[in-house]
C-alpha cells in the first residue's frame, strides 16, 4: 500500500514559503555539530580537518555545512530541492566556501552519487523520517555505502517519546511501527502536517544501524512556548524528544 510522503514539490512549496518569509534555518544544528566536533578532536587531536570530507543528506539551505567548512572540513550535500540548493550554493559562496565544496546536487537520500566509502562524517537532521520504510532502510544502507571505516554518521532525528506519536500511536501504521500519516499541506511546514512521518524507537536505530562499531543516541526533551504551540493545532505545548545519533562504522 502507498502511503503520502511529502514529495519533491512539497518540499519546493514549503521553502518558497520559507525564504519570502525569511524563515528557513541558517544556524547549524547544535547537538549535531555539537556531537561532530567531539569526534573531529578525538580523531584528530591536531586540529588539522583540511583533508576530511562530510556530507549532509538533505542539506537545506547549508548551515551544518557552512559549520564545517568553517573547521576546513570539505563538503558536499545532496537535496530534492532546487530552490533550496540553489540559496544552500549561494550561502557557502558568500561565506568563502566555494572551494570546499566538492558536490553540491539534486539527487535523492536513496541514491546519492558519490564513491562507496568517500566521506568521513554524514549529517542527516529530519530528512530520513519523512521516508517510507523502503527508502528509510535504503537511506541508511547508502549512509554504510557513503562512509569511510571509521567514518561517523550524526544524526538529528524524531523519538517515539515525542508527545506527537504518544498522543496518536494509536493511529501507528500497521505496516510500519512507529509511523503516523499527520495531515499533510498547510500553509506552514510544521511537524503537525508533513505527513508521513517516522519516530524512531531504541530498537529501530539498532536495527538500520546494524554492524556499526558505535551506535550511540542520546535524548533531548523540551518543550514548545504556548504560542508556538498554539500556531501548530495544540491548546497546550506538547513536549518534543529528539535523537542525537552519533555512530561510527
Ligand atoms: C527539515 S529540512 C532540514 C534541512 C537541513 N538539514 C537543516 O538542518 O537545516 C529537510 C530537507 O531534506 C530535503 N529532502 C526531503 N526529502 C529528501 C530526499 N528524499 N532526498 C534528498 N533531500 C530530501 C528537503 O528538501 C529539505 O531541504
């Protein structure tokens, strides 16, 4: 059975919206960026990243990129997108960054066209979630294909405790645990309508992350301020979990 995922003019419309708002996100991602710096010191005390090569799948409009361009990280980042790598482009160009990009194009998470085992470290915030289970399992396996041995994937990702899936389990996909079909369209692109959306168990992470020699997530919690909240559907705040994923294959 096909389920609605939110396609490439979904993601098109949403930004479109967001950059006549000047609302997309142009600061990085702190647990990941937080998480891949532990790793860039611990690997590589000498403070040399020049010849280290990260990927985001699903790069937005490039902030987590730029965040390692700046540590002299090489980068490249693949999205569906056009609208949104055409501003990603411009944002590192404007920044000084041309020449660590290495590939910057339109391709999907399930089908990136790099090597096998061309990148050290892998950035994925909120992308794979909004996949079917298919292309979920295969996003991952091109996260194994893409990253070096002892490369890192760092991920930022939906928990099943989020009290969105806590309040509507009950609705779970029974063809996939976990995943709830949230009313898809809307002006704005708020969790609360991206449609098919995937929260991640323990036991999942475990499962796509399978042969890695780390796999380890921590849980961040906090809640939404009441007007926010109230500008998605919700009386009251509801109280969101996320997954910081830090794994090394
Ligand atoms: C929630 S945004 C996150 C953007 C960026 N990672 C950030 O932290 O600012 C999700 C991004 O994934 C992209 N995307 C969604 N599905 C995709 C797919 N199948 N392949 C590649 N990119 C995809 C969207 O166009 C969007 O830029």
């Amino acid at each position: 059975m096909e389920y609605a995922k939110p396609p490439k003019d979904v993601w098109e419309a949403s930004f479109k919206e967001q950059i006549a708002k000047g609302a997309y996100n142009t600061s990085p991602v702190e647990s990941l960026v937080r998480t891949a710096a532990y790793h860039m010191r611990d690997r590589h005390p000498d403070g040399d990243y020049s010849k280290l090569h990260f990927l985001e799948m699903g790069c937005g409009a490039g902030p987590n990129l730029k965040w390692a361009a700046e540590k002299g990280v090489n980068i490249s980042g693949v999205d569906i997108s056009t609208t949104v790598l055409e501003l990603c482009r411009r944002n590192l160009v404007a920044a000084g960054f041309e020449k660590k990009i290495v590939k910057l194009v339109e391709a999907s998470v399930t089908d990136v066209p790099l090597p096998d085992a061309s990148v050290d470290g892998i950035f994925e915030s909120c992308v794979f979630q909004h996949l079917d289970k298919k292309d979920r399992v295969k996003a991952f396996s091109e996260v194994r294909r893409l990253l070096k041995p002892g490369g890192a994937f760092f991920g930022n990702m939906l928990d099943s405790r989020h009290e969105v899936y806590q309040m509507n389990k009950d609705k779970t996909l029974p063809s996939d645990p976990g995943t709830l079909l949230l009313e898809q369209g809307g002006a704005s692109f708020y969790l609360t309508n991206q449609g098919l959306t995937h929260f991640y168990s323990r036991e999942d992470l475990d499962e796509l992350l399978k042969g890695f020699s780390v796999i380890d997530p921590s849980q961040t919690i906090y809640y939404l301020p009441k007007f926010e909240a109230a500008k998605r559907g919700y009386k009251e705040p509801y109280m969101q979990s996320m997954w910081t994923v830090y794994a090394v294959k």
